[in-house]
C-alpha cells in the first residue's frame, strides 16, 4: 500500500542521491552522528518504537535490548561487525557508501511508519509518540 510506495521512494531518492547524508559521514565510525540519531528514536514512547521495528524487521531477535535492535537496523552494525576495522580500501569506501544509504532510508523509512502509524491511530492506548 502506500507506506510500501513511500518506502520506494525514499529508496529511490537515496539511490539517485538527492536524499543522503554528507559525504564525510561514516556511519561506521561517526560516534557524535550515531548518537544523535539514536538519541531522536530514543524520545520515541517504547510502544510506537517496537512496533516500528516489528514493521520494519519482523524476523528480528525481539530478545536483544531495544537500542541494540535499532542500531543494528539503522547502521548495520550485526552484517559489518566483522569488516569495521577494514577502512580505506575499496571494501572500505564501497561498505561505508552503502551503509551510508541505509542509514538515510532507514532513518527516514522509520519516521515514515511512526508518522503515518500515529495518525491511524494504531496503539490508541498510547497517543503520543513522544
């Protein structure tokens, strides 16, 4: 429906770089852009934020702490655990771009959802997001 169409729009747009982040962002390794993005999903009711990651991921390991599922969402972290220390290279440069997409239609795939989420209505027990 059209939360799937908006999801491929923003795909679409991160694709053809007219969404992104700067170019001098490594989402890998940027601690202060890290936290600052966890830190805007962290004001979000815990509720609306599972359900968003239910949405988004619902194969997740719903044991593991919320933060920890987000930032694996988010940055990736779980797939490049293994390559974080291989920068530079051409590995490096073409994991960080990629990773630097996803952030960015991560990030705005999930405000997205909670947006539309919240005006549908769907957990009326809980009205705000915030």
């Amino acid at each position: 429906g059209a939360l799937k169409e908006a999801r491929s729009r923003v795909e679409a747009e991160v694709d053809a770089k007219r969404l992104a982040l700067r170019a001098d962002l490594d989402v890998r390794c940027d601690v202060r852009l890290r936290a600052a993005v966890l830190d805007l999903f962290g004001a979000v009711e815990r509720k609306w934020l599972r359900v968003a990651l239910d949405a988004a991921l619902p194969l997740r390991d719903g044991s593991a702490p919320l933060k920890t599922q987000l930032s694996d969402h988010l940055f990736g972290d779980a797939e490049t655990a293994f390559v974080r220390d291989r920068r530079g290279d051409a590995w490096g440069d073409r994991l960080r771009e990629r990773l630097r997409k996803r952030c960015c239609a991560h990030v705005v795939g999930l405000l997205h959802f909670l947006d539309a989420a919240r005006r549908a209505d769907v957990l009326p027990t809980r009205p705000r997001l915030f």
